[in-house]
C-alpha cells in the first residue's frame, strides 16, 4: 500500500515533516491527527470529536452525546502528540473509542445481539489424526466461524472444561448452556487416503456430517455434509489437509443457518484499501450507512503497517453482494476487488492512491 490514510480536517493538514515520526496517517493505537488549536488540550478535543465520525452517523443524538463526553475526556483517547505555536498531530487511540462505546451500547443498532453467537462443537475425528484432543476438522470449523463473527468453544479442547451428565442431545445442551453457547453442532469426520497413480501423490478424502441444534430446548435446526479431496506427498497429510477443507465448508453452513434464524440480520465486513486519507474514508462511511438494508456501521480494524483499515456492518435483510452493488451505485468512484458471499466480506479500493 503506498498511499497512508489520515484523519484530518482539510483546512488543518500540515506537513508532517514539521512533527518528526509523528505524521499523519495510521498508526498502531489508530491515527495521528493533524490540528490548529490555541493549546495542545484543544488540539486534543478536536481531534477525538472529529474522529467520532468514523464510529458514529454525525447526525445522530448519540453523535452528539458522544462528542461532549468524549472531548471532555480526550486525554483518555489520545496518545503521542506534537504540538508548537498552535499547530501539532496528535495521536488517537481507537481501541479506546470502540471500548468506551460498546460499553454504552451504541456501535450495535437496535435488534441486534449485544454479543456474538456462541458455538459449542462436539466433534468426533478419525483415531491417529488428533493433536491432543483438537482435531483438523474441528479446528477448521472453529476458525471459520471465528471468521463469521462467531465464537466456538472446542467441547474436545480441555481448556473448556465441557461437562455433560450424558451424551443425548438435552444432556449435551445442559453442558453447551453452562458454557453460555447459544448453538450447539456435534459432527461426526471421517477421512481416507489412496494413492493417485496418475499424480503419484496421495489423494485424502474427508467427510464431516454435523447436526446442528440450538441449545435451548435441545431443539435440532439441520443436518449438513461436507466432503472434501486433496492430493500431498503424505498419507497423513493428505487426510489432515482434507479434514481441515471439510471443516471450513462446514462453517459457511453452520454461520448461514444461525444467520437466517437470527431473522437476517447479519454482520458483514468492508475491507478498503486505498484513499488519500480519512475524510475520503468518512466520505464512504456515509455511503455504507446510507445503503437500505445498512443498519449501521462503523471503523472496526485499523491496520497502520499495511495502510488499511475493515469497516463493520450491520444489515437487516441484505446479503454482502446486495450491499457492494448498492453501494457501487452510491459511490461510483469505488473499486470493487472482490466479494465473498458465503463469509460475509467486500473488498474495495478508494480512488487516489500513490504516494502522500
């Protein structure tokens, strides 16, 4: 990524030569900020009530409650700063930002939980392919519903302390509850290996079938399949490549049907790329929310050292591919990358990347 994203007000930027390694454009705790204010406590204020932009629709009562709140404790959201004869770059901190307004509950709109569906896996693997008691399958589905906006809990990892007073589907629950899962899978993997005479590699072949139930009532949602084939010089590793493909796909099954029993509401993720800095990254904020079907959304992941940065999004009756043709239309300058329907994710780039 060549070009740096910065949040800055247009008629305040300076050149960041003037602040030493402080300049403007991501950092590890957020961004740095570029302000003129008659003292470093002021440049402080400005720059957290300006960022607030970036988490929060600037039209909105919670905006504006959030702006007097937050610029009387800007200290608190603030690191490094620079500042000489009223010109300086502050640094916010946004792990701060999204800490102190979860706690008040205003990054999720209303109707949507207050926090992310949790998972309870049950999952038996073949003998010999497991790694103290987590096995490739297992551990697949558990990333891959991690990377839905899902928590799983390992019922076979013994860090979990998984308890069930027998091994029916209500006993099981029992245990799932004590957890504080909400869903419950308990699945069943088998994997072969043949030699492929025509690669003269070994072919590994898995398949997982899982049940799934939502924990309270014990109630049963669905069954699923998932197969899987992949060739590797190993036996061993062919099969453990072929459980762990299989786990994955079954995570895109597993997240959809708790996403359609949620009443379709769902969580997406905008990864962007790109921009000449953070007011062009308000500027698609503001599409996104204005988007029918967008709930809400807001900055959740900064990443300084690549120049990039994941919004959230909450839809209501709208998948991600309904939201980047949407979208495209809001903002025809975009660039779209990719889609990924079945994991929830968008990719765009901003136009005017280069060099700052």
């Amino acid at each position: 990524m060549r070009r740096a994203l910065a949040v800055v007000p247009a008629a305040l930027l300076l050149g960041a030569c003037s602040f030493g390694r402080l300049k403007p454009g991501l950092t590890k705790e957020g961004a740095a900020v570029a302000v003129s204010a008659p003292t470093v406590e002021e440049a402080r204020r400005l720059a957290v009530t300006g960022a607030l932009e970036l988490f929060l629709p600037s039209d909105s009562p919670a905006a504006a409650k959030a702006a007097g709140d937050f610029g009387g404790r800007a200290a608190e959201f603030t690191g490094r700063a620079r500042f000489k004869n009223g010109k300086g770059v502050v640094e916010l901190r946004f792990a701060k930002f999204l800490a102190a307004l979860d706690k008040e509950g205003l990054l999720r709109p209303a109707g949507f939980p207050s926090r992310e569906p949790r998972v309870l896996l049950l999952v038996s693997e073949p003998q010999g392919i497991l790694d103290l008691g987590v096995g490739p399958a297992a551990d697949a589905l558990r990333r891959g519903l991690s990377a839905y906006g899902m928590t799983a809990i390992d019922g076979r990892d013994q860090l979990n302390s998984f308890l069930a007073k027998g091994k029916d589907p209500a006993a099981l629950a029992a245990g799932a509850a004590r957890l504080g899962a909400e869903w419950m899978v308990v699945a069943a993997a088998s994997a072969s290996a043949e030699l492929d005479p025509a690669s003269r590699t070994w072919r590994g072949r898995a398949t997982l079938v899982a049940d799934q139930y939502a924990v309270e009532g014990a109630a049963p949602v669905g069954q699923t399949q998932s197969d899987a084939s992949v060739l590797d010089t190993s036996s061993a590793a062919a099969r453990g490549k072929a459980l762990d493909q299989a786990g994955e796909d079954a995570a895109a099954k597993v997240a959809a049907e708790i996403t359609r029993r949620r009443s379709g509401r769902s969580e997406g993720a905008v990864f962007v790329v790109g921009g000449s800095g953070l007011d062009s990254l308000k500027s698609l904020l503001a599409a996104v929310r204005g988007v029918e079907g967008v709930e809400g959304a807001h900055l959740g992941i900064w990443r300084g050292e690549e120049q990039s940065v994941v919004l959230r999004v909450f839809m209501a009756g709208l998948r991600i591919d309904g939201l980047a043709a949407r979208l495209l239309r809001r903002h025809p300058s975009l660039t779209l990358m990719s889609v990924e329907s079945e994991s929830g994710r968008l990719a765009v780039e901003l136009p005017g990347r280069g060099d700052e």
